[in-house]
C-alpha cells in the first residue's frame, strides 16, 4: 500500500532532518504547518515534503486536518522530535504488503537528558500511529489527542522520541499541556477535589516506578517520573482554578 507521512510543525527546523531522513522509504511527506519562524517550512521543502500552512486548531484537530491533506490512505503520524528506527521502517514496508488491521501502533522509546529510557513511562510508549484513515482518524481533543479505531495489531521495532535535551524547555511544554488538559476537563464539565490532588500522582509514581521498573533508568528514570506525577497534579490544580473561577 502507498504510505503518506504526516506531520504538524511549529518552529521544528531542528529536529526535522532526523525525522525526515528516517522515513525515506515513504510514498510522500506532508508537513502542515503552524506560524513558524525559524525556517521549517524551507528546511521540509529540502526533504521533499509537501508543505502547507494552517492555523493551529488544537493537537488533535491540526493532527486529522493534515491527515486529511494525504494523497494515500494509509497515513504514518509523527511528530518533529520522532524518528523511525531501521527495524520499525522495516516493520512497515513489510506490514504495508498486506495490511490485517486498520491501526497499527508501535513502542515508542524516549530519550531523556541523554539517555534512552527502557522502563516506567519512558518504553514501551505505545502510541498508535499507522492506519487507514478510512478507518480511523485522530480525536478532536486539544491535547492528549489519540488515534479512534479498531482493531489495533502492533509493530515490531521502535519509534525513537528524543523528549528533553534541554529541561527547561520540557518543563515549558509539559507546563502548556497542563493548561490545556484542565482547559479540556473544565470543557467536559469535570471537577477535581484533595484526593484528585492526592491520589493521581502517587498512583502514576507506584505504576510507573515500582511496577515498572522505571527507577531502573537510574537519576533520568526519576526526573521523568516526577515530572509526570507533578503534571497530574498540577492538571487537577489548574481544573480546580478554572471551575472557582468560572462560579464566581
């Protein structure tokens, strides 16, 4: 089966060639764009990719419109600071043969402060990527976006995420994602008490860093870990927030 490559950008221009580079085997590359400044658009341009430009809708909107801009129906969804190993671009080509399931997800392995993590919620990252967007298509959520279809088979070989060379600029990030999952919640109608505050960070730490073994990858291993059990309380912090102030 042809295979489109589709990615949204902002500001990307570093991380794209290794991405790029990494996915030479596709039939096309799609790179939607959002308000960059530093040159991505030019730098995908290089690489043979087709570029467009549209305003940001949201993770999960901005990730179906530009799958919807594919010229195949199978579509391979990355993000900027992703590569394929050789051993998942294998995986595809061969899968792509034949294809027995609309949705294909695959491990995805991040590297945080210079190293590859291989427990807790660094690996396996299963994250569903590969499918038929007759089939299936992206959810429309702002942020936490996921792929909505069934049945899912998995691939062999991993997607390699290179998620923080630079801690102050993750913290900015995970400090946005934050804001946009309360902002979604808030949307829903949730709310949030002291146990949300309490209970969602120790249940992820007992998850991911005893059950799984995440205090194996040593000093990065738990500053991972922190921060994700510090985003799950600061999501319901700021749901809490927004709920006084919308009562008042």
């Amino acid at each position: 089966m042809p295979l489109s490559v589709v990615l949204v950008t902002r500001n990307a221009a570093a991380q794209l060639p290794d991405c790029l580079a990494s996915v030479a085997f596709a039939d096309e590359v799609v790179v939607v764009d959002s308000d960059s400044d530093d040159g991505t658009a030019d730098v995908a341009a290089r690489y043979g990719a087709r570029v467009l430009r549209k305003e940001w809708l949201g993770f999960g909107r901005q990730k179906q419109f530009a799958v919807e801009q594919a010229a195949h129906d199978w579509v391979l969804c990355l993000d900027a600071d992703e590569r394929v190993s050789p051993e998942l671009a294998a995986s595809l080509v061969r899968t792509l043969i034949a294809p027995a399931e609309p949705v294909y997800r695959m491990a995805r392995r991040n590297r945080f402060l210079g190293r590859w993590l291989r427990h807790g919620e660094g690996y396996p990252d299963w994250s569903a990527r590969l499918f038929d967007r007759r089939r299936a298509r992206w959810s429309e959520d702002a942020v936490h976006e996921r792929v909505i279809g069934e049945p899912v088979g998995a691939l062999e070989g991993d997607l390699l995420h290179e998620s923080a060379q630079d801690l102050g600029r993750y913290l900015e990030k995970q400090n946005r994602y934050t804001t946009l999952a309360a902002a979604e919640l808030h949307r829903q109608g949730r709310s949030a008490g002291i146990a949300d505050l309490a209970v969602s960070p120790l249940a992820r730490f007992v998850k991911f860093y005893l059950l799984r073994l995440g205090f194996l990858d040593g000093l990065p291993g738990l500053v991972h870990i922190s921060i994700g059990c510090m985003n799950s309380f600061m999501k319901y912090a700021k749901l809490m927030e927004l709920r006084r102030e919308a009562g008042r």
